[in-house]
C-alpha cells in the first residue's frame, strides 16, 4: 500500500470550450500553475471538474490528460463514481492502465445504499478492477445521499478490500473525522475535504486536503498550515476567516458556477460549467467580481504563481 497523501491536493475543474466540448489542451498549463503554487496532487473528474456530468469517455480522456501533464511530479486520483457499477469498474481499469496512483469512487446514487455491506460490495466490485491502486471512498452525503456510519465503512472494509485506502471526507463532522483518522492502528488516510474548516481538521490531526478553493488561493492554506505549525492560532484564524468569507461569497453565487467564474477572474480562463449547472451572465459576474473584491480576494489570487493577468469584467 501506497503511504498516505500529505498537503494540498486540488480539485481541478475540467476545462470546456464555450459549446460545452472538453478542452483538452488546457490541461497542461493548468497542471504546471498548481505545481509552481505547491500542490500536491489532483482529484481529477470528481464534483468541481464535473465528471458526473460527463460520459464515460470523456472521463477517462479527461484522466489521461491529468495523468500524461502531471507526469509523476505530483499524485493523480481520478474519480470513477458512477450510477453505473459496471462504468466504474470500466473507469477503474482504464485509471490503473493510464498510470494514475489512486482511484476513488462515490457511491451509486439512484438506488439508495442503506447498509455498510452493501456499500463495501459495491466499493470492492470497483476496487478489484484496479486492484494496484489504493482506493478511497468518496464520502459527500449532501451530494450522493448516502450518509452512512464511516467508522464502520472502515471497519468492514479492512478485511474486504485488499485496496482500500481510506476516504475522502467531504462532510463537516470533525468528531466523525477524528474517530475515522484514529481509527485502529491510525491505518486509513482520510483527506479533509471542506476548505473553510481546514484549521479546525489541522486541530484534530489532519495532514492530507482535497479541495476546490485550493486552485485559486492555495497560499491562504498554506500559511494556515505554517501558521498553525508556529503555534500562531491568531493569524491562522483570521486567513481561516477569509477563506470562510470566500466560500461564503461562492455559494451565495451557487457553488460551482462561481468557482468555475472565478478561475476566468484570476486568469486561468477554464470556460463555461454544464448542465445542469450554469455558467454565470455577464451581470452576474460583475456582482462576483464586486463581493470578490470586498473580501479582498485579489490580494491572494494575485500570489498565485503563473496565471496571466487577472481578468477583470468591467
Ligand atoms: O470536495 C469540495 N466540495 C464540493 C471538495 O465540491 C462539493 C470542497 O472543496 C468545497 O468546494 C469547498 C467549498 O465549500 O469546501
């Protein structure tokens, strides 16, 4: 088994044309921008780049295209929930023969799972078709659903899965969080997965993070780290206080649409969201760009490394 991920992995959004077409070539330049700011991996395919809303070919396009410009500098986990069983098992073996480290999979969504056998049955169908890559589960109940004990998934995991790695955690439960990074001898990594908690995660024990908001100002959450690390609690609190603003002004601009409008913003244009998201009028993007700066979002967005100018709409 694989040694646990440390640090900030980024969610990266899949980049689109205007008609709503992938746009490949994009990839490279984004992968390099969040290697020069200190990433350390990328969860590819999963909810901020969209991949439920993509066809199993795009998808596994998409991975490869993360993998090939990674290029072993930084780790890869590609997203292979599906409705479908069977598509998973398809997207798991094409990640492991694409070269990808990890995969992780939500679970279906349609048919609601009800019980940790059912969910383990269905997470090691999925894991054996990878079976040389560490696999974690995808835990985000105000997504799928399915909002089930995740000590207990670890538990029964254990013994049913030679490849179970651990979960990525998206879901503000910290005492859940605890239990589940203690859990037996501390032997499952679990990725923190709410940005605007990252501070509270640290108190607890947290190493690894899986995020959208780390593509845009990862060096808040770096030096949250850093400043937690030096005992300074003050300074810690008050970047956390920022970045609970920014998902703020996010979610009053619903969520994904906004973030996707903010890469634009800061100059690493990723195009438009799909349906059933949708992308931001041009109106709305003013409104954006004015909470933005309220917040003072620029002054961070503008220490990211390698982006062109910021864009700004008006
Ligand atoms: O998985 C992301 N969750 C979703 C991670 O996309 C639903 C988070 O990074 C959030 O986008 C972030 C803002 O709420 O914490």
């Amino acid at each position: 088994m694989k040694k646990r991920i440390l640090g900030l992995v980024t969610a990266p959004f899949t980049p689109m044309h205007q008609d709503g077409t992938i746009a490949i070539d994009k990839i490279p330049a984004m992968v390099d921008m969040l290697i020069n700011n200190g990433i350390k991996g990328m969860f590819v395919c999963g909810s901020t780049g969209e991949g439920p809303s993509m066809t199993t070919s795009e998808r596994m396009n998409v991975a490869a295209a993360f993998v090939k410009a990674a290029a072993k500098r930084i780790t890869v986990l590609v997203h292979v929930g599906h409705n479908s069983i069977q598509e998973s098992i398809e997207l798991a073996r094409h990640a492991q023969l694409i070269g990808a480290d990890y995969i992780s999979t939500t679970p279906p969504t349609y048919f609601k799972i009800t019980t940790i056998s059912t969910l383990v049955d269905c997470l090691a169908d999925i894991a054996a078709a990878a079976p040389l890559l560490p696999l974690y589960y995808y835990n985000i109940p105000a997504l799928t659903g399915i909002n089930l004990d995740m000590v207990e998934l670890l538990k029964t995991s254990k013994s049913a899965i030679p490849n179970f790695a651990g979960i990525k955690y998206t879901t503000p439960l910290l005492h859940e969080y605890q239990a589940c990074l203690n859990f037996g001898n501390k032997e499952f990594d679990v990725l923190f997965g709410t940005d605007e908690m990252l501070l509270g995660a640290l108190a607890v024990g947290a190493e690894g993070f899986i995020g959208s908001t780390y593509n845009f100002v990862a060096p808040v959450y770096q030096q949250i780290i850093s400043f937690y690390k030096e005992g300074d609690m003050k300074s810690a609190q008050n970047l956390q206080l920022f970045s609970v603003e920014m998902v703020r002004v996010i979610v009053k601009h619903g969520g994904l649409r906004a973030q996707k409008a903010m890469m634009k913003l800061i100059g690493m244009d990723c195009g438009p969201v799909r349906l059933p998201q949708n992308s931001l009028k041009d109106n709305e993007y003013i409104v954006l760009e004015n909470d933005l700066n309220n917040i003072n979002f620029f002054k961070w967005a503008n220490l990211i490394k390698g982006v062109q100018e910021p864009v700004h709409i008006r």
